[in-house]
C-alpha cells in the first residue's frame, strides 16, 4: 500500500469514539502539538533516565504496553490526533529501565544508554507497526470491496469482545519476538561483573543478544500480551483469518500485512512517529 491511498483516507476519517486508555494517553499530553519524527531521527533523541514514577509501573501491569506508546489508525484521524505511532518519553525509559535489570541478572552493566534505548525504541515501534500493519490489510480488502466499513467492524469486535482484543495485542507482540535483528546489537562497550567471572578489562567491546531479555520483558506484560508465543509460528493468513479478515487468503492484503510489519516500512512509507 502507498502513501497516496493512505492520504485519500486521511481527507474523510471516519468518526470515533476513543477507548479509556486512548484517552489515559492522550490527556498527559493534551496542550502540545508533537511534532513528526523520522525513524533516524527517533534513534538520535536522548531520553533521559528516571522519568518513570511507580505509577505508571502499576499502569504497565494494568494496560500493557498501550500505556507506553499508542497507535492512531488512519481511518481515525483527527487534527488534534494524527494517525501514526506515538512512543512516550516514559515509556522508552521504563522498558529501558526493565531491559537494564533482566540485562544486569546477568551481570551487564550499561555505561552507555544508547543500545538498551535504541532496543526499548524497537520493542514499542515493532509493537505499533504490527496494529498498522493490521489497518493496512483491512484497508486493501476496503479498496477492493469499495467500502470503508471493515476495519471499522474489526475494532468494534476488539472493543467488544476480549478475545480479539487481547489476540491482537499478543499478535503485535509476536512481531517483536519474530523480529529478532534489531536486538543483535553490534559491539559495544558494556561492563561486567558477574561474581565468578573476572571482570573484563575497560572498554572492551561485546556483541549482546538482548532476545531473551527481550522475551523476558514481554512475559511480564498483561494477559494477551504476554500470550505472543502463541503467534509467533502463525502466518499472515492464519493472523487473518483469526482477526476475520473478508477474504483473508488472498495475496493483496497478506503482502501488505507482512511488509507493514517491518521496520523497513518506516523508510519507504512516512508512518508518522511522534515522541511525546
Ligand atoms: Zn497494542
């Protein structure tokens, strides 16, 4: 799907009712006008540390991930909330903040911050990319139908009934864990101080697979969410026809599932990003 099928929607939104924890987000923040971020410009921004308050530890375990960043369909889209993906700055430091503890059980000790939030950037975008991705192939079935009503009755079905609901949030996980490149990091200067391990010299540099930690974060999360194992070997049809997808076999609406899914997306397609 193009950019330009995506503006037509944008011109004629159709008319929602937000969700309780649309609303839980959005009002933090109600009086700025975040602006658009690129994917490369994301991976600059420094988030500082110790943002996060006890409270939103308890909205974590309450919400899931949805607390931490957001997704706006673009059949939704209004002035004052734009379609694309919004990462909170407290929601970066908070999975940063867990990642860092799962991380330290195995006595990595992070001097420098960039890797461990270049990865919490990664869980929460591949986490949002995977409900756009989900919007995308109910839009092509829309534009082969020549209706706009499908994605429409799909989040009713979410709001509605909470198998669907929480299928998706353990199926947007699952794009995390079946992403697992972003979380192979390159070299990098990371202490280390397991007790029976000599401490390795200053500076030297180790390759981290932050996979399992990865997982380990994602396990602590919500009913749902925490289900993602469970659709990790699922294909784009079997995700669709389970999410009840019209004509979920056909070619249009899996490639475009699939290919919204990936991080690569954010490249050729500007899926807005916002930090808020
Ligand atoms: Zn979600």
């Amino acid at each position: 799907m193009d950019i330009e099928q995506i503006n037509h929607w944008i011109e004629e939104p159709l008319d929602a009712r937000p969700e309780e924890i649309e609303n839980r987000f959005f009002n933090s923040f109600e009086n700025r006008r975040p602006e658009q971020i690129t994917y490369n410009e994301l991976r600059q921004i420094n988030i500082p540390e110790g943002l996060t308050g006890n409270q939103l530890d308890g909205l974590v375990e309450e919400f899931g991930i949805e607390i931490l960043a957001y997704y706006i369909p673009f059949h939704f889209h209004r002035p004052n909330r734009p379609w694309g993906i919004y990462l909170r700055r407290v929601g970066i430091d908070h999975v940063r903040r867990r990642l860092m503890e799962i991380a330290g059980r195995d006595g990595h000790n992070f001097r420098n911050l960039e890797i461990p939030t270049n990865v919490a950037e990664h869980i929460l975008l591949l986490h949002e990319l995977r409900h756009h991705a989900i919007e995308v192939a109910f839009t092509r079935v829309e534009l082969q139908d020549n209706t706009r009503d499908e994605y429409q009755q799909y989040i009713r079905r979410k709001r509605n009934h909470n198998n669907t609901s929480s299928d998706t949030e353990a199926i947007c996980n699952a794009n995390v864990a079946n992403n697992r490149s972003p979380f192979k990091t390159e070299p990098s200067y990371v202490g280390h101080t397991l007790r029976f391990r000599p401490p390795l010299p200053p500076n030297v540099m180790i390759r981290l697979d932050w996979n399992d930690y990865v997982s380990q974060f994602m396990i602590g999360q919500p009913a749902g969410y925490r289900d993602f194992a469970r659709f990790t070997g699922f294909s784009s049809k079997q995700v669709l026809e389970l999410l009840q997808l019209p004509r979920f076999w056909f070619r249009e609406p899996r490639k475009d599932y699939t290919q919204h899914s990936q991080l690569s997306i954010l490249r050729r397609l500007p899926v807005p990003i916002r930090v808020v």
